[in-house]
C-alpha cells in the first residue's frame, strides 16, 4: 500500500511539474511588456501637454483615422477644458478653431426633402466621422478583420498609451523560423501565441504576435503647425498620448480634485488631534 501511495504522489508530482513547464512554454511566447515612455500625463500631478494633444489628433486625423473610428468622440470635446484646442474664452461648443477643424471633414448625412444620403461639411455638434458604414464594411476592406474603435483604446489595453506607443514603433522583422502568412505582419508587443508558426526550438517561441494592419507611420507623414520634427517615434507619442486624453478626458481634474480631498483631510485630521486633546486633557483615564 505504501508502494502505491507513493507512486501517487510522484506521478502527481511529475503531473504538475509538466503542467508548469507547459505554462512557462507558454507563457515565453507572450507579448513585451510595452516599452516605458515618460509621458507628461502621468503620476498624481502630472497633466496634458496641449501641443502633443495637438499634434496628436493631427496624426489621428491624418493617418489613423482612414481605417480606425473614435465614435464615442464629438469634435466639440477637442475644445472642453484640458483639450487639444481648449480656449478659455470660447465655449466647446462655439470654439471658433474647433469649428473650423470639423468644417473641413464631410460626414453623412440626409437629405431633408429628398430624403437622399448626402454629405455636409462637420459641425461641433457632430461625432467624429468613421472611415467605414458598418462593421462587415470595415473587416472586407482589411482582410476580414475590423480595425477596433480607438475611443478607449488606451482603457482597454493593459499598459495605455505605452502599449499604443509600442505597438506603432514595435513593428519587426519575423525571426527566422517563423511561417508568416500573406498580409500579417509580425509585432513582439502584439497579444499572441507564435508556438503555431514557429519551427524552432519549442522552449524559444518569439514573444509577441500578428497584426494585419501595416505600420501606419512613416517618417515626414504629417506637418506639425510647431515645427516639431514628425519621426516616427514622435508621432507614436503624439497619438498615443491624444488617445489616453480620450480615453479619460477628465484625469487631470479628477487628479486635482483628489489632492484637494487628501489636502482637506489632512487637515481635519490635525484639527480633530488636537480638538480631542483640548477636550480631553484634564478628564483621566
């Protein structure tokens, strides 16, 4: 009996030992941690820059937006406090730069007597255009795979804006070894298992994964009003950083009103401290 229990529990523990040698297998074939980035926007007091918000959109307008939706997104909320073209003497809604930025995008609509499909020029009012009707529209155009909505984009993915920064700067060339099929592209940041298409060895699978979409940036692809050089990897900061402010558009407030909070408790604490030893200093105890 003893001899049996005891090839038990070996071959419970040889169980668990391939078990987690699988995982570890596994799991080195998952995507790199996104690469860090100092963006201004982070820690408790950080806050946007309102010109790499700027030069953000600008590449989102450019290039992104030809295959990507923010639909969540009004052009009005280009000109709300913290925005890209926030003007304190202008409401959003009648931010006259605002206006101007949204009156050169065409966006469907109805015609009100004919009851015909047209296309007017965009108001503040309206959400930003999408590049597709529908979503079986938008996967036919890129080989069956819809682009995803980019509105909270940087809320969705674990690491943020890094994460979008690295995705659009990480693009490399597959190892060798590894089948590739038409129309992917290889990206170590990109979520995936490459154990499939990998001929190497079993305990080196690449990190990473396949994305269809093509790297969007190319160096020179847009013009910065500011005079900022547009490299790729300044562009990836541009745009990553536009998408975190749209992914949460009142971080910096609420960051504010958090300190306000800590400041004010702060100080009932001390105040209650020594209301309590005032009062209670000649009673015994």
């Amino acid at each position: 009996m003893t001899s049996t229990l005891t090839k038990r529990v070996a071959a419970g523990l040889f169980a668990a030992a391939a078990l987690m040698g699988a995982g570890a297998a596994q799991a080195e074939g998952g995507a790199l941690h996104p690469r860090n980035v100092n963006f201004s926007f982070e820690g408790p007091f950080g806050t946007f820059d309102q010109g790499q918000l700027q030069r953000g959109y600008r590449v989102y307008e450019q290039v992104c937006a030809a295959c990507h939706s923010m639909n969540l997104m009004a052009y009005r909320m280009l000109g709300q406090e913290g925005g890209p073209f926030y003007d304190e003497h202008h409401e959003a809604a009648r931010n006259p730069y605002v206006a101007a930025i949204a009156a050169q995008i065409e966006v469907p609509d109805t015609d009100t007597e004919t009851g015909e499909p047209i296309t007017r020029p965009a108001t503040p009012a309206d959400h930003f255009r999408a590049p597709f009707p529908n979503a079986t529209a938008a996967a036919f155009a890129n080989g069956g795979a819809a682009p995803p909505d980019l509105s909270v984009i940087t809320k969705a993915r674990h690491g943020g804006a890094e994460y979008v920064y690295s995705i659009l700067t990480g693009y490399r060339d597959a190892p060798d070894g590894l089948r590739i099929n038409p129309g992917q592209h290889y990206n170590p940041y990109m979520n995936g298992d490459m154990s499939p298409f990998w001929e190497g060895d079993e305990h080196h699978v690449p990190p990473g994964g396949f994305i269809a979409m093509a790297p969007p940036l190319v160096a020179g692809a847009v013009t910065y009003d500011d005079g900022t050089e547009p490299t790729v990897d300044q562009m990836a900061q541009d745009v990553a950083a536009f998408l975190a402010w749209a992914g949460d558009m009142h971080q910096v407030e609420r960051k504010r009103t958090g300190f306000a909070v800590l400041i004010y408790l702060l100080l009932f604490g001390i105040i209650t401290w020594f209301s309590y030893k005032k009062i209670w200093r000649d009673v015994g105890h």
